[in-house]
C-alpha cells in the first residue's frame, strides 16, 4: 500500500527526516461516519513504513511525501543493521552518493 501526504510545507522536511520513521508500525482503517459519529471501523491495513520519497512542487511550493508500506511477511527476509541500500542512505542524507553504485558492480579479482 502506497501513503501519500500532499500539501506539507517543506520546511518539516528535515524535521520529518530526522523522525526515525523508517520501519514504524502502520495501520489503515475503513471508518464509516454517519451525522459525525463513527458507526464502524476496520482495519484493511496493517504493515510497516517503508522509504519515504520527498518530492517538491516549485511551483505551489509544497512538498509531498510518498510512502510505502510492508506487511510482516516481507519484513521476513530482512535482517536488522543489513539495509545497506542507496534508497535508506538517501532517506538519512539526501544528497550523499555514496551508495549509488554499491551493488552494481562485483569484484572479480581474487582476494589476498
């Protein structure tokens, strides 16, 4: 499931980055108001935030935030500390590129 906050004065940014989101538990109800009472509420989604991806409209001067969330299941597969990915290090320093090409290319020598 896909999260999309629009209109967010970008001045929160990095307020919003520096917040340890990554990974937070998320849920998303089906909620059913009638005359502003809550009749009923579901939960449709339950998962994880992913990496958020920030986005800046010149011409409004907004910001938009794009998340993605994942569900236990694919959290499986991850190991803690091991999320060494472009996309995490960009998440905690926009504008390093260090990890750009990481993973992109092999070393194929022999190692001594």
């Amino acid at each position: 499931m896909t999260i999309k906050l629009v209109g967010i004065d970008p001045v929160y940014q990095r307020e919003i980055q520096n917040e340890n989101y990554l990974n937070q538990p998320v849920k998303v109800y089906l909620v059913s108001v009638n005359e502003g009472v809550v009749t009923s509420d579901e939960i449709i989604h339950s998962g994880y935030l992913d990496q958020p991806v920030f986005t800046k409209d010149p011409d409004k001067g907004m910001l938009t935030i794009t998340c993605k969330t994942v569900n236990e299941f694919k959290r499986l597969d991850q190991t803690n500390g091991t999320r060494t990915a472009n996309s995490v290090q960009q998440f905690w320093f926009p504008n390093d590129k260090g990890m750009e090409y990481a993973g992109k290319k092999r070393y194929v020598g022999k190692w001594k």
